[in-house]
C-alpha cells in the first residue's frame, strides 16, 4: 500500500482530483441537457430515493480514473459502496460521491454537485467539490486553506444565532419524521432562517464561502468528506450533536454532523440538544 510522504504529493493529488471534479462535472452537464438520463426509483428500497444513469457513469468515470492513477488506493463510492469496516480507513481512500443532490438533477435545479475526497488513516486530506451548472469549484488541502475557483474563501463573521442562516436537509427514510420536524422546529426558533438547497456537499462548501453560517444535519460519509475539508480550511468548526459511533473517524462520519462558523457553533449544538 502505498502511503504519503511529502506534502507536495498532496498538491498532486488536489490537482488530480480537481481534474476528476470537472470531467465528471462536464459529463453530468451533457447528460443532463441532453436529456440522456434514465431515472431508477426504490434506491434502497424507499420510493422517493433515486439514483440515475448519470449518477452511474459519472461514478464509473471517477473510479476507472482513480485506479488507473493510483490502483493500490481503496475507493468507497456512493452507488457501489459495501460496508465500510474500521480497516477500510487505514492508508490512502478515496470517497466519491458521484451526484450530491440527486433529486435537484432529476428535477432540472442547479444546485447540484460533483464530490470527491481522499484521506489517509481516516483522515480527510483533500476535499474537491463541483457544482458543474453553477460554474464553481471548491477545493481544499488539509493545513493550506480553502479555495472557490482558485481565489481563497473563509467562514463569516456571525456571532448571534438569532442572526444565523442555517442550511439543513432530509433523509429518504421518513420513518423518523418527528425527529427531523424537532430540528426544523429548534432551527426556527433559534436562527434567523433555513434553507434545505438538496445538496450537503454544496451546502458545506458554502459554509466555507460565508454564504451559510452553519449546517446541521445527519448524512453520508461520501455528503461529507469533501465539504466538510472545505469548510475546515476556510475557518468553519465541525463537530457532532449525538455520539459518533465507534471506528468511525471524525472527519467521515455524518451522524448529527454541525459545521459552523465558530462564533454559533456552541449556540447551534445547544439549541438543537437542550
Ligand atoms: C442528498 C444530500 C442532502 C440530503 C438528501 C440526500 P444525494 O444526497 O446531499 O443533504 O438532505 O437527503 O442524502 O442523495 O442527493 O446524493
């Protein structure tokens, strides 16, 4: 297995991965305004769940890219994901999520995007995500900062919940509609307004913009692990509002996951707990 030596490998890999974000990005696109794209239901047994041929070949695009590149480097990738065990951490990972936002593609909105992270020993290293219909790309390096198309970006300023924009969204299952009607309920209450735009990984990312000022919600590892870098990088704090469940690291596990800038991180992981 081959492991990270030098931080310049990192750079490597960001450029690599941002050349994967766009190809894929652009793929999508054509799919999409050329109406080639086959629509299947019952994603993981639920109706409204959906997964398309676009999601398909976007994420045959990035692996076959990925192995040709780096073939010794474990891959876990939404729509051919196994169970990810404690081993399945250790050395390089790549984490794809091929489509973030599925339903907006379906439904022609914009706010949809290409995701891909890699990591080391459970540690996200470098996170790139696309919105291919918005024209922007973030990207980041663990240590080195955080970038929209090139130009550093950073969280905003809030400090007053009361005055926050919190982005939050919902599973597929909604056989625990009570617990999530809750968090809308404490949201609402306590922050100036939500917005549930249909894509984690755009959402984080515009945590990391200053465009959101926080981000509560519990999702995928692969929703996660490229924003959540992004939004680290650019000042957010991430953190949890339930228990992590053992052997999964910090940095991919999306269960009651927050992301805020840090002046309302305690503000917003208190009104959604108390
Ligand atoms: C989506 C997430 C979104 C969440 C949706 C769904 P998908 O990912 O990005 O935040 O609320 O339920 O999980 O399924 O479009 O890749």
């Amino acid at each position: 297995m081959s492991r990270i030596t030098p931080k310049n490998n990192l750079r490597e890999i960001e450029q690599f991965a941002c050349s994967l974000v766009k190809e894929a990005g652009e793929f999508v696109k054509a799919r999409r305004n050329g109406n080639t794209v086959d629509v299947s239901f019952n994603k993981n047994d639920i109706e409204r769940d959906v997964v398309t041929s676009a999601d398909m070949g976007a994420e045959e695009l990035l692996i076959n890219a990925i192995r040709k590149e780096y073939p010794d480097h474990r891959i876990f990738a939404e729509e051919t994901a196994g169970k990810l065990s404690a081993k399945d951490f250790e050395g390089p990972l790549w984490v794809l999520d091929p489509i973030d936002g599925t339903v907006n593609f379906v439904h022609h909105h914009l706010f949809v995007a290409v995701s891909v992270a890699f990591a080391f020993d459970g540690e996200v290293q470098v996170g790139v995500v696309g919105c291919p219909f918005l024209g922007e790309t973030f990207s980041a390096v663990k240590g080195q900062g955080a970038t929209l198309n090139g130009s550093p970006i950073s969280v905003s300023a809030e400090t007053v919940l009361k005055r926050s924009l919190i982005a939050t969204g919902f599973p597929y299952d909604r056989s625990n509609l009570d617990y999530d009607l809750d968090r809308v309920r404490r949201l609402l209450s306590h922050c100036q307004d939500i917005r549930r735009c249909g894509s984690a990984a755009a959402d984080l990312c515009w945590v990391g913009a200053g465009r959101l000022d926080g981000y509560a919600e519990t999702i995928a590892t692969w929703d996660l692990a490229a924003g959540g870098l992004i939004a680290r990088e650019a000042g957010a704090r991430m953190g949890h509002s339930g228990p992590v469940p053992g052997g999964i690291p910090p940095d991919l596990c999306g269960d009651k996951v927050v992301v805020t800038t840090p002046g309302i991180y305690d503000s917003l992981v208190a009104a959604l707990t108390e």
